[in-house]
C-alpha cells in the first residue's frame, strides 16, 4: 500500500468496518465466557463439584484467554486478522459442542478451557490491536467502541444464558451458543483487513516489552487485579441466588456489570483527549478497588448488589478499554498485538489463581466475606504498582525514548 493511500485510510470509513467486526467479535467470545457464573450452579450440582473446582473452569479459560493472545496476537501480525477469526469460529463451535456432552468436570477443564480460551484470545486483543493500527486521531474513541462489545454480550448473554439454562438445560444452551457464536465470527471476517502499511507482517515486539520496567510494572498490576476483577463474573449471581433471588435476577447482576462497562468503555474513550490516558486508567482501577466495599456491605440488599456491579462495570471498562491507549503511548503502535497479548497474559494469571481461590475461601469459611476482602487487597496492590511512573503533563505515560522504555 503507498503512503498516500496508507494516509487515507487512517480514520477513513474502511477504519470504522474493523471497528464493528471488533465489537461483534469480542462480543460474542468474551460473552460467553462472561456468562459462566449462569451455568455455575447447574454444573456444580451435575457433577457433585465443590465452589473452587467449578470456578477453576472459569480461571483456566480466562488464563488461557489471555495468554494464548500472545500467539493470537502474533499471528494477526503476520499473517492478518482474518485467518485468526477463522481460527475463533472453529475453537469456539468445537469447544462448546465438546463441552455439551463431557460427563466429567476434569474433561469440561479441557473442552470449554480450549474452546472457549482459544476463541476469546482470537476474538479480542488481535482484534483491538487491528483497530489500533487503523486509527490515529480517532484511535481512544474507536478501540472504546471496539472493546464496547465485550460489555455488550456479557449484558445480552449473561441473562439469556440463564432464561436458556431454566428452559433447555445448560447442555442445550451451549449448542445454542456454539452455532451461533462461530457463525458471528464468521460474519466478521470480510469486514477487517491488515492496517494501513506496506503491507509487510508487523514486528515483534515480545523483546522491546520484557525490557521496558515501565511495562513490566503495568503487567504486574494488571495480574494484580485480575486476582480480583473476575471473582464477582463467576460468583455475584452465586450470592445473590443464597440469598433467595432467582436465577435470571442474579444473572442481570453480572448484565448490569456489562452495560455499565460498555458506558464507561466508550466515555473514557472520548475523555482521554481532555485528562489523560493513563490518570484515567488510574483512576479506573481505583474505581474498582472500591466497588467491593460496595459487596462487602451489600448483605441480602439487591440494589446494594446493582450499586456494586454497576460500580465495578465502570472501573472494569475503562480498565480494558484505555490499557491498549496506555500502551501505545508508551510504546507506538508497531507490532501492537504481540505487545497487548503480552500484557494480557498478567491478568490472565491472575484470573486463575484469584476465582478459585475465592471459591475455596467460600468453600472453607462457609461465606464470602473473606473472598470479597481478598479482592479489595489485590485491587489495592494492583494501584499501588502504577505509583511513581513516567506521567507527562497531559496524563500520559512519557514516550519511551528507546526499546528499553
């Protein structure tokens, strides 16, 4: 592609397509994913499974979620975006299907860990690093739309998930969502292309990220807070249900959580311009330490519950939606996909050990009030971390001058 067509291109009307593939395609993988706290009871009771074996479904597909973006990411520089949602409509329906028919938890670990790990590391951060590259002076506002869907599917399929569960069984819902969630997928491969360039696959920028600390310290934090930001997707339904709600009210908790992430993904967007990516990346994680004082106090209170998901919706959105934006601040965005999909491993870890490890506090203490104090101190730690940073007058992180950042 020349330079002049390659400037056109930028924030061109082709750009905004990419954008509504990314919406649609994380949509519907990370939805899926999100919605599991719907089919936590059902599974738990089939299969006799205690609250921390259950939970680790949900810990090893975010883990896998996350870390595989290094090779989905990888991949959407080298070899262009579509032939990774191919790859995501395949792991998805296969993986669902699989998991459909196991008769053992130990087996749903592997089918729905895959299936639905795969999908979601091609459906999400290839995707937004895609959108990235195709953006410059609108680029916050259209990765905000992009990654808007995540909080879009999770408010459709988290109360869906539990009206199919009442109605067919969990088994049959996941049918329902295998077709359905490959052939969105599918829908979205004409729509995206490689960004404006020269053509040529994208660097690696694995080396360049190890080195920079000032990388280092955000992927520290962002695993810090994965401990806690993915507790309440797998358990607030759990407490609400204890607590005599029904089963579509307690999943409208986690739906809450999704469409006020999808307000906060596209305002923070349109907000960076005026204070700053990284001081309202801050200030988001700090906004979602505090939603579980929200939790902690809530007791049999519902809209003490809504208060909190509606709380921990915005910290979480704006967390998502501006992480890309700090970045390639700091680091361009060159080879943005093999950068994001490694700072998404970091929360991905941290999914796996923090929602089992909520699940066996629960399981030992009989409640949740020290599972709910062990997220408050992750999300504090995961603050702590971005103290002392690189941050220029306008509330950026200081371009790195060289590879080591």
């Amino acid at each position: 592609m020349s330079a002049n067509v390659a400037a056109h291109a930028v924030d061109s009307r082709r750009a905004w397509l990419t954008v509504i593939a990314a919406f649609f395609a994380s949509g519907v993988t990370l939805g899926t994913a999100y919605s599991f706290g719907a089919f936590f009871e059902s599974m738990s009771e089939e299969f006799a499974a205690a609250n921390g074996s259950t939970a680790l479904i949900f810990g090893i597909t975010t883990c896998l979620f996350f870390s595989l973006s290094i090779i989905s990411g990888r991949m959407s520089d080298r070899f262009g975006p579509r032939v990774v949602l191919v790859a995501g409509a395949a792991a998805l329906f296969i993986g669902l299907i699989a998991t459909s028919r196991v008769q053992s938890l130990g087996l749903g670990y592997v089918t729905y860990g895959l299936g639905v790990g795969i999908a979601a590391a091609c459906g999400y951060v290839p995707m937004v690093a895609v959108v990235g590259g195709w953006f410059e002076q609108h680029r916050a506002v259209a990765v905000g739309l992009a990654v808007a869907g995540i909080g879009v599917g999770t408010l459709v399929m988290s109360p869906v998930s539990a009206a199919l569960i009442d109605r067919w069984g969990w088994r049959d819902t996941y049918v329902f969502f295998a077709v359905g969630g490959a052939g969105v997928m599918l829908a979205c491969v004409p729509l995206v292309g490689r960004p404006p360039g020269d053509g040529s696959p994208q660097p690696s920028r694995f080396e360049d990220a190890l080195r920079s600390a000032v990388f280092r310290r955000v992927a520290l934090s962002a695993l810090a807070l994965g401990l806690a930001l993915f507790v309440p997707f797998v358990f607030v339904g759990q407490y609400a249900k204890e607590r005599g709600m029904g089963s579509v009210q307690a999943a409208v908790l986690v739906g809450v959580l999704g469409g006020s992430s999808v307000l906060s993904r596209v305002g923070f967007g349109s907000l960076v311009r005026r204070f700053g990516s990284f001081r309202l990346y801050r200030s988001c994680l700090i906004i979602t330490t505090m939603s579980f004082l929200f939790w902690l106090a809530a007791g049999s209170s519902y809209a003490m519950l809504v208060l909190f998901t509606l709380t921990l919706g915005v910290g979480y959105g704006g967390f998502v939606a501006l992480g890309p934006i700090v970045i390639s601040d700091r680091m361009g965005v060159a080879g943005l996909g093999s950068i994001l999909g490694l700072l998404y491993t970091a929360p991905g870890f941290g999914a796996l050990v923090g929602t089992p490890t909520a699940g066996w506090l629960i399981d030992a203490t009989g409640g949740y009030h020290w599972s709910i104090i062990w997220c408050f101190a992750a999300g504090s730690a995961a603050v702590a971390l971005l103290t002392g940073l690189p941050v220029n007058k306008s509330g950026r992180l200081e371009r790195a001058s060289n590879a080591r950042g």
